[in-house]
C-alpha cells in the first residue's frame, strides 16, 4: 500500500487537499503549453506545421501514458517524489528552447532534440496525476478524488491554451515562454516543499533541488534572450536585424551588405536585391487587361510591395489591404527597411488596411473589385489551406465586376510542381478561364502566377489572345 500523507504538522487535512488540487491545476496548465511550445519550436526550427505538431503531440500523449505506467512503481515517499518531478520538469521546460536554439546552429539532428525532450517532459508530465490521485485518496472517496483532480487538470489546460495563443505567444515568445514554465513548475515544487516540510523525507535532497532549479532559472532569465538570438542568427545566411513573434507568424529581417531579406516562419517572403521581379508580374497583367482599375483589391500582401505597383496607376481611386496579422501591416508603414521598399505605399489615402481573415473577408464583402491580387504565403500548413479552395477561389469570383482579372501567386512551377498545377486547376474549377506564367526570380528561383477572368468574359482562348498581345518588357503603367 502507498504511504499516505499524514495529518501531523498539517493542521487541517483539508488544506492538504485543497493544495494538491491547486498544483494539479497549475501543473496541467503548464503541461498543455509545453507541449505547445515543443510543437511550435519544432515546427519554426524544421518546418511543415502539420507533421511537426503531429509527432510532437503523439509523442508527448504517448510519453503521458508511458510515465502512468511507471507511477506504478513509486510506493513511498509520493509526496517527495512528486516534488522531485515538479523541480524536474522546471528545468526541462524552462531550458526547452535555449536547447533546441542553441543546438541547432550546431547540428542538423535538431528534431531528434525536440522529440526527446517532447518525450521526457511527457513523461513526466504522466507521472504527476497518479501521484497526486494517491497523494489525495486520505482526503476524499476514490469516486470524489478522481473527479477532482481530473477536473482541476483540464481546467488547468484550457486556461493554459488560452494564455498561450493570447498572452506567451505573441508577448512572451519562444524566449521567456518556457522559462514561465519552469516557474510554474517551480513554485509548485517549492510551495509543497515548504508548506509541508514536516511531511519531507528527504529533506536534504529536496532543498538542494530548490537551491539548483531557482540558480538555473535565474541563470537562463539573463542568458536566456542572447543564447536564442545567436542561434536564430546561424539559421540565417545573413545578419538578422529584426525578429518579432506575433500571435500568427514569426517575422525576421536579414540584411546582407546593401539588401534586406523578409522570412515568414522561417521562409523568404522577398528581397529587395529582386522583388520587383516577383510583384511586378503578380500586378502589372491584370491591372492592364481589367476593364476598370478604379477599386482593386489585395488579399495578402501585408509588406505593402504589391500595393506599391498598384498604385502606380493614376486612374487608381481606391485599394483594399486584406492581411491576417496587424504586426506585419504596422512594420509595413514603420519599419525603415519596408518603408523604403513599399516607398510608403501603406500611408497612401487611396489605402484601406483591414487585418482579418482573407475568406472571411470575402465572405462578408459586398464590393465588386476590377482587379483582385492574392499575395499569401505557399499552403504548406492547414491554417492556410482554406485561402487555396475552390470555395475561396468562387468568392473572389463573386466579387469582381464585368471584365475583371483576378491573379493568384501559385508557388514554383518548378520545385512545387503539383502545388502549381492544384491551384491552377482550383481557380478553373471555381469558374475562371485561366492562364499560367511565370518568371525566373535569382533568390527564389522559378517562380508562377495564375491569371484568372471571369468565364463567362472571356474563354481561356481569348484571354491567352489578350496576353500575348501584351507588352511584357515594359511591365507597368
């Protein structure tokens, strides 16, 4: 039979209670977030969203199971042992970035890091209910006890989910994201160590660990910032000169002597050493076929480039910026790097800026636009493939007026063949006639568009007809 807590030195056996249900709380609010963090660092350091939080998130579950399994093994001392976990598992979340930054400029085995680390945290993470369930079976009735504590863990994980997407992301970061973990772990830790030292059996040990996990955690709060910016520096050719973690993406400016770089989770967005030979063949095509360029509208886009092209035309009276995340519009019009590029194109009168969901969008609008450009980023993760559906593609068809051109950025025709050819069948089908094209860009390579008008303006015939007559030296008004 496991030890039991006993009530000397507690002066009531409910407070016992009362504190374990407070760190099974605590603990499942930190257990959801590291496994959100694990997730999100590996899909910034190796790429492809879906994979990533998939293996990560079995991983961590499966781990969760294996470490109730091991519980089994503990039958003395539980409440030492559950403070041991805790001290543990603050030092493995809050080192979790530090770690796979830190190795990554040193290594390509960098995902077997993070599924390491994704395992022991979930191991750990499975140890602390049992403990607790057997810790707290003096106070309450099996019935009642499990319910408890089982309640005040995914209690724990939603208010967990909630302050990762809306508070640790996009203010604490990669950074100080997993140290705040580690506190929480910590403080668990310390609050059980203290408020129930008469209850401690081995005193010794569990004091050292509290000396050893608060010098660690106070160890990675200044180290932790210039250890993660050098290895986001090796992840890059080039000099990295801003880096900014919104709640949607992570943004990093690279400079290279006299030309900038933009990365978007890690992927070039543009440089201004050859971006006019990307913006220029997205804009130029069908803001010179369209019937009527006075309303256009751009879905996408935030860094203000294709609206630089657009507004290049005088007969231009109004333009719509669609784009997701409010921190890449600002850096539009604040950042002096985009606002030399973009030449301020984001502060034009003519300009109206909406940060919202491109289908939502869509789906709320009632303006008919001449032109429709649709600048977003490669559909490489789920949360972008609902903006390269037939459905997405038929509102945008709803929206433009007689004789209007829509023009779709389509990936690489070269190294993402079959993405290529899926968009391109994906507007047909949504009722364009369309017309593909591309053009070779030095630092992104062969690169595509597709053309798309209304089918029932113009065949793919003609509307090939109408290109080829086009004068493509000369791209602009």
């Amino acid at each position: 039979m496991p030890q039991p807590l006993s009530s000397a030195g507690v002066s009531k056996p409910r407070a016992v209670s009362a504190v374990l249900k407070i760190s099974i709380f605590a603990t499942g609010l930190a257990g959801i977030v590291a496994e959100f963090v694990l997730s999100t660092l590996a899909t910034y350091i190796i790429g492809n969203a879906v994979l990533q939080w998939t293996l990560v998130m079995s991983l961590m579950f499966f781990a969760m199971g294996l470490g109730s399994r091991v519980s089994l093994i503990f039958r003395h001392k539980l409440l030492d042992t559950f403070i041991i976990i805790e001290f543990s598992l603050s030092l493995l979340c809050a080192s979790a970035a530090i770690l796979a930054y830190g190795l990554a400029a040193y290594t390509v085995y960098t995902s077997l890091l993070i599924y390491t680390q994704a395992f022991f945290i979930g191991l750990f993470i499975g140890l602390e209910i049992p403990l607790v369930i057997r810790l707290n079976d003096t106070y309450q009735e099996l019935r009642s006890n499990i319910a408890a504590i089982m309640e005040k863990d995914y209690y724990g994980a939603l208010l967990g989910g909630l302050l990762f997407a809306f508070f640790a992301l996009p203010y604490l970061g990669l950074t100080y994201t997993p140290i705040a973990l580690g506190v929480i772990n910590f403080l668990v830790a310390s609050l059980l160590l203290w408020r129930f030292f008469d209850l401690i059996g081995r005193k010794k040990l569990l004091v050292s660990s509290f000396v050893v996990s608060l010098s660690v955690l106070m160890a990675l709060g200044v180290l932790s910032k210039p250890i993660i910016l050098y290895g986001e520096q090796r992840q890059f050719r080039d000099k990295v000169i801003f880096t900014k973690q919104t709640p949607h993406q992570k943004i990093v400016i690279t400079q290279w002597k006299n030309h900038y770089w933009l990365y978007i989770n890690g992927q070039e967005q543009f440089s201004t050493f050859d971006e006019e030979k990307y913006h220029e063949p997205l804009v130029h095509p069908g803001m010179n076929l369209t019937a009527d360029r006075q309303k256009i509208l751009i879905l996408g886009g935030g860094d203000g480039l294709a609206l630089r092209e657009v507004l290049k035309y005088p007969d231009v009276s109004s333009v719509t910026l669609v784009d997701l995340d409010p921190a890449m519009t600002d850096l539009a019009q604040t950042h002096y790097v985009l606002l030399d590029v973009n030449q301020g194109s984001m502060k034009d009168s003519r300009v109206t800026v909406i940060n919202q969901d491109a289908a939502a969008f869509l789906k709320d609008d009632s303006t008919f636009y001449g032109a429709i450009f649709i600048d977003l980023p490669d559909p490489d993760s789920v949360d972008l493939m609902h903006v390269y559906s037939q459905n997405f593609y038929r509102l945008a068809h709803r929206r433009l007026m007689a004789g209007g051109l829509l023009a779709v950025q389509a990936t690489s025709p070269y190294f993402s063949r079959q993405a290529f050819l899926s968009i391109l069948k994906t507007v047909e089908a949504a009722g364009f006639s369309v017309l593909p094209y591309h053009n070779q860009i030095p630092t992104l390579g062969e690169w595509g568009w597709v053309l798309g008008a209304r089918a029932e303006d113009f065949s793919k015939e003609i509307l090939k007809r109408r290109v080829l007559a086009f004068d493509f030296e000369g791209l602009g008004p």
